[in-house]
C-alpha cells in the first residue's frame, strides 16, 4: 500500500489507534495541482465542555486540516514528514489577481 498515490483530488485518511495521536484520522492526499499533502481530520468538539458538535438535525462534523509536505514533491510517490515551518501562505498562489478578467 506505500506504492499507492491518488489522483489529483483525492486522498485517502484512516482512523488513528495511538492513544497519543491528536487527529482522529489522518493521511495524504493529492490537492488538485498535482502536490501531495498531509491530511488531518478531527472530531468537532465544544472547546469549553469537549461534548461533541452538531449541526441542527443533530448530526457531528469532522474538522480538517492540510499541511504541506517538506520535499514539496508533484505527486511522486515520495512522501516526507510535515514541515512545521510551513505557513498558510505556502498554498496561496499570488498571482490570482492578475488572472482576474475585471
């Protein structure tokens, strides 16, 4: 299964059994230019009581996370630890504006 790279888009996460894991679930998926990314899921709870968060028909929502991988890499297969030095701006393209036909 360590061969395995999903297509653009998609990504597969799988439930965390380690006692001292802070995600739920956890994984990698391939955001949709190409790049591999790490992926975090976790159970939405009520920061004050920790009780589980619902919406209006009582149902429970997952939050997620994605955080870059260190080599960057385009979908390559190779997979690194997370980079913590890794900021929101990482995934922000700065030439949107100029793209903008008004």
């Amino acid at each position: 299964m360590s061969d395995y790279t999903p297509q653009p888009g998609r990504g597969t996460v799988f439930k965390n059994t380690e006692a001292d894991a802070k995600s739920s679930y956890s994984g990698k998926i391939c955001l949709p230019d190409g790049t591999m990314a790490f992926c975090d899921l976790y159970l939405a709870t009520d920061r004050d009581t920790g009780a589980r968060r619902t919406d209006k028909n009582g149902n429970p929502w997952l939050n997620i996370r994605v955080k870059p991988m260190a080599g960057g890499g385009s979908g390559g297969g190779g997979y690194s630890e997370p980079n913590p030095d890794a900021t929101r701006e990482d995934f922000r393209n700065t030439d949107l504006d100029s793209e903008i036909p008004f």
